[in-house]
C-alpha cells in the first residue's frame, strides 16, 4: 500500500520551487538546528549527502552559521524536485529518497530536512541510509511528526461531514516522536535519539495557512486523496470552525508544526555499548541514599 503519491508530491515541489525562499522559515529553521548539531560533533565528514535538499537546504543553513572550514568535505545536494535542484550550487542529483542511489559505506553524513515524512516506507529508507554510510558514519534528519496542522485537519474533517456527509484524506499521518527512536533501533542505528521542536505559527485567517502550505510545496499528496477540489461551501465552513475552536484573541489563529529531529549512528566496535543486565557494582538505592524495598512493599508512614 502506498500511502503517498511521490510523482504528485514532485509536480508540487516543481511548482513550489521558484517562490520557494518566501515559504522556507520552517526549513531553514530545522537546517539551523542541524547544522548546531554537526558543530558540536568532534569531528569532520569527507562526503555528505542531504536527502529531499529542496534548493539546497543544507549546504545554505552551512553558509548562515559559517561552519567550520572543512567541517563536511563534499556535499551532495539530492531531491526528487529537477526545478528545486535547479536552483541548489555544488553537487546535486535528482534522486529518490525512496531508492537511494549512494553505494553501500560510500558516506561519512547523511542529512534530510523536511522530507522523509513524504515517504511511503521509512523504515526501508532509513535501511538504506545506514547501509550508505560507512561505520561510525552519522545520520541527522528532521521531518513533520506528531501534532503537526492538527488543527487544519480537525476544521477541514468537521466541515466536509457536516457539508458533504462524508470525509477524505486531506493531511497527511505524522510519525509519533516515541515511534522514530524505534523506527531507527529497527533500522540498525546505534545510539538513536529524537526530540521534538513544537512551532506555532499564527496566521490571520486558516486561507493564509493553506497558501503557505502550497508555497511550500507540502499540499495533499495522499494517494486516496478526492481528484476533485474542496467546494467552496465546504472550504468556507472549514475556516469558521477553525476561527471557533482555535481563534486567537487579536483574530489571528494558530498552525502547529511539530518537527521531530532524529539522530542515529552506523554501528562501529568503538561507540558505547549498554551494560549488561545485572553489572552493575554499585546500589541504585546507595547512590541515592535510601532504603531499598521490595516491589510491591509499602512506604511506612
């Protein structure tokens, strides 16, 4: 089951990509973060590839933070997007991140920023990554998860059942934050991590907000997605239950963005390994200074 459409979300991201830099703060935002994490890692990376890069998302989040020289040797720019690539500088391929086309320990870092939560089977693309990086190699990625547009989503699911009787698929499923450690653990990453960054943007009505998604090219792409657009009657109920539910005092009104950064490591004999169950040498109830108690045993009071 493919739950995405890649060559609609292609002709989208075509279409997005002229005007792109007027729509991009989300994603110069996660490249900003990606970057901070790249310089706090003790040591450089020969080759590099960003997957889904848009026009180069993290080659200029690179040139904003004025990275360290020869922190990444060669960067690859790579996106499923030829007009987005189009206007990237350095090395670019048009490529999939579905079908990755890096051999098999050929790099040192793998990035993606905001792009993975278009594809159909993370976990087999997150298999692909790490077998493209060589041992120790790092992999950093933010993409849309959690609560993203829950608020879009609930308005436009209201108003299409109360004005058409019935509801399609309009936002995409988002990755849940505890999800993407184990989608990495899966994967064969060692020491994954993932964190949220919760974004609220405010808009001054939910027609902005719908702009704004097609500015940046992440319009519907569901495969089961309705051919025939939104009818104004239905398009116009949606914006008065969001203003209802989510309205803000000055009229304005809320979109959440949750951006779910996860980091992962290509296993290599030299990282931490996890203690073996019953190591330990010292007392968890030493080391805090009270009394340990059977499970189930009552605090005297």
């Amino acid at each position: 089951m493919r739950v995405f459409d890649r060559t609609t979300l292609r002709r989208r991201r075509d279409r997005a990509a002229e005007n792109f830099p007027s729509h991009d703060f989300l994603v110069r935002r996660a490249g900003e973060d990606i970057v901070e994490r790249i310089a706090g890692v003790n040591r450089s990376f020969g080759v590099a590839a960003d997957l889904g890069a848009h026009r180069g998302a993290l080659r200029q989040a690179m040139a904003d933070a004025a990275l360290q020289d020869g922190k990444i040797g060669t960067l690859i720019s790579a996106d499923l997007s030829g007009e987005m690539l189009r206007h990237a500088t350095g090395p670019k391929i048009v490529a999939d991140e579905e079908m990755l086309p890096f051999a098999d320990r050929s790099l040192n870092l793998a990035t993606s920023i905001l792009s993975l939560h278009w594809v159909n089977d993370l976990p087999g693309t997150l298999i692909q990554v790490r077998r493209a990086l060589k041992p120790d190699g790092l992999f950093i990625a933010a993409l849309f998860g959690g609560e993203t547009l829950t608020e879009l989503r609930q308005s436009l699911g209201e108003a299409e059942i109360e004005c058409e009787g019935g509801l399609s698929p309009r936002i995409s499923p988002f990755a849940d934050l505890r999800d993407m450690g184990s989608l990495l653990q899966r994967a064969g990453f060692a020491l994954p991590v993932a964190d949220t960054d919760r974004v609220i943007v405010r808009y001054a009505d939910p027609l902005r907000l719908m702009a704004e998604l097609r500015g940046m090219g992440e319009t519907n792409a569901l495969s089961e997605r309705r051919r025939t657009p939104l009818r104004r009657a239905t398009l116009i109920r949606a914006a008065e239950i969001y203003r209802e539910k989510f309205g803000l005092p000055d009229g304005r009104v809320p979109a959440t963005f949750d951006i779910v950064i996860v980091t992962g490591w290509a296993p290599h004999e030299s990282q931490q390994k996890p203690l073996t169950p019953g190591s330990a040498e010292t007392r968890l109830a030493d080391a805090l200074g009270t009394v340990e108690r059977p499970a189930g045993d009552k605090t005297p009071r």
